[in-house]
C-alpha cells in the first residue's frame, strides 16, 4: 500500500508553490523504511531507525520524529522517555523512494539509548573499536533499568 505525500517546494526564485507527490515504497522493503538521521545544523549522523506508514503518517503530522520499533513491535516517539526528541527540521526522500533522511534538532543532546550523542560512537581503527565521545546521558538512570 503506498504512502502518499504532497510536497510543496517553496524557493526564493519560484512566484508559485511546486506540488509534487511521491509515493514512500514500503513494499519493496517489506513494510520498513530506513530512515537516516542527521543533525540539521551540523549534519551529523545521529542515527539509523525504521519507519512504517504509520510512524511516517506520525512524524509528517507532530514534526516529532517517530519510528517503529523493530525490538518492541510498537510506534517510538523519539524521546518519550528520555527527553531527547527530535524535531524535524527537513526531510528528504531518496531516488528510490525507499529511504528517508529525517535533519532534526536533536533536544537533550543525546539521540543514542546509551547516552551518547550520536549512535555511531564506534569508531575502527587499527582494526579494534575506539569509543569516540563521551555519553551525555546514564541510561540506568533515564530508563530505570
């Protein structure tokens, strides 16, 4: 079942809105999306999640980035728990029409369950794991695990 969205393209040089539809294809990815996020300011990599059509539906209609949680099989409000949301800031499609890219500001710091900023805090070098960055968060303590 396709997803459509209605994108208004508004530019400086245009004198009129340019109405675009696209059609988001869950199917080809057997109903999940990835869905890249990046900080909007810095262009970081925050981190990778999925969507579905309802966390899609979700995120376009709150500007709150919402994925499906593939653990839990349940829609995830990023932040909920924690604090840290993410507001969209902009979204772009990719030319397959399968992948997202959510730029987001990333409120609390922190986008990573374990308390670092970014998910991609592993960095390899020499052929080992070098932890960059330090968490800005204790998740014992924001999840009362």
């Amino acid at each position: 079942m396709p997803v459509w969205l209605i994108i208004f393209v508004l530019s400086k040089r245009m004198k009129h809105k340019e109405l675009t539809m696209i059609s988001l294809d869950f199917e080809k990815t057997d109903g999940l999306i990835p869905a890249i996020v990046q900080d909007h300011t810095t262009g970081e990599v925050l981190m990778l999640a999925y969507m579905n059509p309802a966390s899609w539906e979700a995120t376009l209609s709150t500007r709150k980035a919402t994925y499906w949680s593939r653990s839990r099989q349940e829609l995830w409000t990023k932040g909920l728990t924690s604090g840290n949301v993410q507001r969209v800031k902009e979204i772009r499609i990719d030319c397959d029409n399968d992948t997202i890219l959510l730029k987001v500001e990333q409120v609390g710091g922190a986008a990573c369950h374990t308390g670092h900023r970014s998910c991609f805090y592993k960095k390899v070098e020499n052929n080992a794991i070098k932890i960059v960055g330090e968490p800005v968060f204790d998740p014992k303590e924001v999840y009362k695990k």
